[in-house]
C-alpha cells in the first residue's frame, strides 16, 4: 500500500528527483487519508494500566485517531474497514535508543516500530532523513533525532579528534548555553551527553534544554550527577552501578582485564555493591529519571542463544532474499556480536572469565528489576544497530525485561508510554487514544499474557495509513550515509601496504613481524590466521607483533588487521571505559598472506622495509 509507494517513491528518487516525486506522492497521500480508516473488533490495550477493552471500534482520519469506542460506528462511503476481531491493538512502538541506517525503516514498520529517537549519528544525515520522512518522500518511522555528543575534550591524541561530526566538544559554560539553544532550534527531541562533561557545563546544557522541554539523555558519570543536574533519561546501567561499586569486585574484575591487552566485556556492572544500591536507585526515582538498560548489548552471553535470538536474526538477515539491499557487512556484523565478549571472542575466555561475563548480565537484568520494583520507568531501546538489530531488536529487549522479572505491562509500556514521556510526546504516540497520532499494531496474541506476543503482528498502521508489511529489494535510500568507508562509524579503516617479511619458517618463532601501512590507532590488533596478537602501535602507519611457534604451520596465512569494537573498550584502564561507547564496528584491513615454510627456508626483510626511514 502507502509503504509501497514510498519505497518506489524512493526507488525513482535517484532518476527524478524529490520535489516531483514529493508532489505527486504528497497527493496521493492525501487522497487516500480522505477516507477513514475503521478497525472493528479487536480488543485495545489500555498501556496505562493493562485494561483490556474487547470489542471495540478504532477510527483513524489523516493521521489522528479520531474514535476509540464500544458504541457502533456507522459505516461511511469511503472508509476503509478492517475486521480485525479477536485480534489486540497496541500503540504503534518507540524504540527510544538507536543509531539509525539507511536501510532500516522496513525492518522498523514492519516489526511495528513507527516511532524512534536517533541518539547520535551523522548530524547533517539524520536531520536529512528526518526531513525526507515527514514530507513523506522518504519511507520511515516518525523520527525524532538528537544533538551530536556533547563531551568534554578527550586527551590529545586521541583519534577521537579525527573523527567527522558526531561530537561536538563542550568545555565552557558559555559554548553549552549557546551550543543546546541552536541546536533546539534546529529541532532535536533531545541532547545527548556524555560523561567527560564538567559538571557546570552539564549543569547549563540541562537548564537551557529544560527551559525549551527537551530532555537531556546520554551516558552521564555516575547517578548523583544524573540527579544532581536532573537528567531525563539514563542510557545503560553503568551510570547506576557507577554509584555503587564495590571496592573488592573492582580489584577482582581490574586484575581479571589487567591479563588481557585488549578488552574483556566486564564493566562497573560486574562490580556492583548490593547493599549501596537501593539508595541509588531511590534518588533517580525520586528525581524522576528514567532507565534505558540496552540488554541487548550483553548478547554473547548464553542465555541470548537459548532463546535463539540468533537463529530469529539469522532467518531475518539471511533467509530473506527480499533483504539484500542491506549490504553484507551491516548483516554479518549482527552476528560478530554474538560471538564477541568485548573484541574477544566468547569460546577464548576461561571458564572464569565466562562466568563473570555471565555474572554480569544477571546483575543487569537485577538491577534492571531493583529499578521498576522502587517505583523507576524503564524505557526501551537496545542501542541498534551497535548490538541488535532494527525491528526485532526491540522486541527482543521487551522479552529479556520480562526476563529480568519486569511485568508484561512495564516491558510494553517500556517501548510505549513511557518512551512517549522520555521523549515529551505522551500527547501525541505511545497510546491508543483519541487524539493521538494515528499509529496503531494489531496482534493476533496478547501480549500481556506473553510478551513475545508482540511479535505476532498482522498489520502496522502508520500515519493511518495500513502498510503491507513487505520488503522490497528494490529500495533505495536516496541519502548514502556520507561515512567514508564502508563500515564503521568513528575509526579510519586499516590498510596494509606491506609487511616484513613476507615469509617465515616453522622455526622463526618467536617470529617479529612489521607491518607498514595506513588507518592504525592505537588499539588496533594484527589478526594472524584468525587469532589476535598482541600489538604494538607504533605510529599511524606502523604496527608490529610477535608471532607466537604454534601459528606458524607450513601453508599460507592470512593476516590483518583490526580496528576494534569499541562499544566496550577500554583503552587506558576503567576510567576510560565509556569514552570509546562510540564505534559500533570494527573495521577490518585488506586481508595480506604470509607464508610459512619448513625449517631452513632463508627470511628475507621486505625490500622497503630494508630502505625504510621512521
Ligand atoms: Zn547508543
């Protein structure tokens, strides 16, 4: 239907251009919304308290909902009128934390989501987006976008700084003050934040959002700060656990990733006090912030296995050739999270270290619990596409905060009503009412009696209109991402030029290899035949490492070399922990073989590594 149309609306963008295809697609709209929409029989789920209403007529106008009754509604030439008996209605769903891509409106609409809040992404990108979206040449969710990250300057050096816009760096009172104002007037929903702020300049960016009621959300340092400022949203539970750390699991957890020169996955959530936290979480109720836990983002855990998450990505991603237009590495990288604990993959931690990752998801999912059971809203918004993936992901968070012990109700509302009031939008979406936007998802199940329910979808209403949950590979974003490689947000891709040598022995062990060429930060790791080795960084266009007797086999090995995932990286001990929650993909070099021959085999140096000058 409407879907249909944008998507090829957006197909032929490329030949025609927008303004024609706005016009005429804008006309057609407007055609099609002249009659009503009428949705009899179902029963409404009330989400703000769980009242189900059985029986009842929806009628949508335009984009309002205009009647939500029991008494009969009498049919009107020209309305389109869907039987939709025995079936439930729950307001189309927010997803309240993402990081959007081009090709995720489909897997949004489709799984329901009709309302999202972009928290941090390419500034001048989304805000096209958004522009394309409401003038409805553009298909997509209703979506509403924040500031770039306002941070307190990283240290120099640091390859932060060489990054395109998505920061934007606030040090002085004077720059927040004037830096939030034009933002909120060039129409953000929310300014994200992050935790290298000074505190008076955190101070003055909440005052002047509040005084435009727009909510400040993000990553701040801890919970007392968050409370001290009064923040509306917190992003992950580390800010919460931040105020709560138990001095013993902190020198447990450091010693544990002090073995480790990359990262393991552990953050302040393994380390926890019990006792400290109820008083924490008293203080955010009681200022009447909101929790965001991003769950999903602890998914190489066993536990996302056992409820085949993965096998519900793979047939989405994989099996469905209708998908292709969303390219390989986007796909594949859903299912590198799987794998990965931090940059490490899970089968290569010890039985130890397993089970403090697998500790710390439980500590997630009690804090998450704690949180609700004082009175707390939680929101949801799993932090797609850094660990989930569009759609599905946010069903997929509602199931692990009903696995966190939340009721069915508090999971709904997470990605409903309560998304709605951290964005300010209570009056507009998040619930089936007269008056509000014309958003609505029938379900064949109730969701209250079983989360996954929310899965069970037979149509998506968006902007009155009923879409025809179809995928179309013909789809086209007309706004590339203006990234300049071809993934990865933050970090420069690595490339090698050479290395040296470019031959070993069985015997060369340990075997010093040199590689040579561009993109290097100092966190990238040299991958020999699939394992990570310890790296040095030497500069930009210079990394080395050991290669350790057992890789070297006879044959051909493949090298390369990664700019890691930085979503959980530490770089210089915990206190840098979140600066990198940045990077959502690792990038990976062009793949350069070395060989390894039998014992005796003369080792040349590379020619120009020989006749090289640091
Ligand atoms: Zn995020």
């Amino acid at each position: 239907m409407a879907i249909q149309n944008w998507f090829t609306a957006a197909a032929l963008l490329l030949i025609i251009g927008p303004p024609g295809v706005a016009s005429a697609e804008g006309a057609e709209r407007d055609q099609n919304a002249s009659g009503r929409l009428v949705l009899r029989g179902a029963t409404v789920i009330d989400v703000r308290d769980g009242t189900l209403r059985p029986n009842m007529v929806v009628v949508m106008e335009r984009d309002r909902i205009t009647a939500v009754t029991s008494d009969p509604v009498a049919a009107e030439p020209g309305d389109r009128s869907l039987d939709v008996t025995g079936k439930y209605i729950i307001p189309g769903l927010i997803d309240a934390h993402l990081h959007y891509e081009g090709y995720a409106p489909e897997l949004l609409l489709n799984h329901g989501v009709t309302s999202v809040l972009d928290l941090g992404n390419d500034y001048e990108w989304i805000k096209a987006q958004a522009e394309g979206i409401r003038a409805g040449w553009i298909p997509g969710p209703r979506l509403f976008f924040s500031t770039p990250h306002f941070d307190g300057s990283p240290p120099a050096g640091s390859p932060l700084l060489l990054q395109r816009g998505h920061k934007h760096f606030v040090d002085d009172v004077e720059t927040a003050r004037e830096a939030t104002a034009r933002y909120i007037a060039d129409g953000v929903s929310s300014v994200k934040i992050y935790e290298k702020l000074k505190p008076e300049v955190l101070a003055e960016i909440v005052r002047v959002a509040e005084e435009a009621n727009v909510p400040v959300i993000g990553h701040f340092r801890d919970a007392e700060i968050a409370a001290a400022v009064g923040g509306a949203g917190i992003e992950h539970l580390r800010a919460v656990a931040a105020s709560a750390q138990d001095p013993e699991l902190v020198k447990q957890v450091r010693e544990l990733k002090a073995g480790r020169p990359g990262s393991l996955g552990l953050t302040t959530v393994a380390s926890v006090d019990w006792e400290k936290l109820p008083g924490v979480i008293d203080m955010l109720v009681e200022k009447n912030i909101y929790l965001n836990p991003t769950l999903m983002g602890y998914r190489s855990v066993p536990h996302f296995k056992e409820k085949g998450f993965p096998y519900e990505d793979f047939e989405l991603l994989m099996n469905n050739w209708r998908l292709r237009y969303i390219p390989l590495q986007y796909r594949l990288h859903i299912f590198k999270e799987y794998q990965e604990q931090g940059v490490w993959h899970w089968d290569d931690l010890d039985e130890h270290e397993q089970q403090w990752a697998i500790t710390q998801f439980e500590n997630a999912l009690r804090m998450t619990k704690m949180f609700a059971d004082r009175g707390g809203k939680i929101y949801a918004g799993p932090d797609c596409a850094a660990t989930c993936n569009f759609g599905i992901g946010l069903h997929q968070e509602m199931e692990l905060l009903v696995d966190s012990g939340l009721s069915t109700l508090h999971a709904l509302q997470s990605a409903t009503l309560y998304s709605a009031e951290v964005l300010r939008m209570e009056d507009e979406i998040g619930s089936v009412e007269v008056n509000m936007l014309a958003d609505v998802v029938v379900l064949s199940g109730n969701p209250l009696e079983d989360i996954r329910n929310t899965r069970a979808i037979t149509h998506v209403i968006s902007r009155g209109q009923v879409l025809d949950g179809e995928y179309h590979p013909e789809f086209r974003n007309p706004y590339a991402k203006p990234e300049p490689e071809t993934s990865g947000h933050y970090f420069p891709s690595p490339r090698i030029s050479w290395m040296s040598p470019e031959a070993l022995t069985t015997e060369s062990a340990p075997a010093r290899v040199t590689i040579r060429g561009s993109g290097f930060i100092p966190y990238s790791l040299i991958n020999f035949g699939g394992r990570n080795l310890k790296t040095q960084y030497f500069g930009p266009t210079h990394l080395e490492a050991d290669v350790p007797a057992e890789l070297l086999r006879i044959g051909t090995h493949n090298v390369v070399v990664e700019n890691p995932d930085f979503a959980f990286g530490t770089a210089d001990g915990a206190e840098a922990e979140d600066l990198f929650h940045l990077g959502v993909r690792p990038r990976i070099s062009n793949s350069f073989p070395i060989i390894v021959k039998p014992p005796g085999a003369p080792i040349f140096t590379h020619p120009n590594e020989a006749a090289h000058v640091n």
